[in-house]
C-alpha cells in the first residue's frame, strides 16, 4: 500500500513539472510538490523497521537526533515572498 502511494506522489511530482508556471503560481507549486516529497519521507519512514516496533510499548525508548528541519527560519507558506 506504502509504495503505491509512493508511486502516485512520483506521479503527481512528473504532471506538476510539465506545468509552465510564473507569479504566484510559482510558489503554490513549489508548496505542492514539497508536500508530495513530505508523503514519500513518510512512506519511507512507515516502512523502515525500527527499533521501537521490537520493544514493550511501556518501554523507554532511546531519543533520537533532532531534526535539522527545526534549526533557521520556518518555511514560507504558499503566496509568501522572502
């Protein structure tokens, strides 16, 4: 099912791209496609046998690094200009 989804995110990712796009049209397709490239991580992610799926549930589980994501400034939103 993971990777179905997956196939489909590419596939949206190939129409977008053949859009000739300019203005803010530009912006709302690069939130679009960034969002698409967010549901692929996370089927990756899904798929990925962890650590924690072997251990209790009321187990402690260890802390993994932080995201670089949370460092520097927020993403723009669609129709934002930096």
């Amino acid at each position: 099912m993971k990777e179905k989804i997956k196939q489909e995110a590419a596939h949206a990712m190939k129409l977008i791209g053949l859009l000739n796009v300019n203005g803010d049209a530009v912006d709302v397709v690069a939130a679009a496609r960034q969002s698409l490239r967010n549901i692929m991580m996370i089927c990756d992610a899904a798929e990925e046998p962890t650590q924690g799926d072997t251990q209790d549930e009321h187990a402690e589980k260890p802390e993994g690094k932080k995201s670089r994501r949370t460092e520097g400034p927020a993403p723009l939103k669609a129709g934002e200009v930096k």
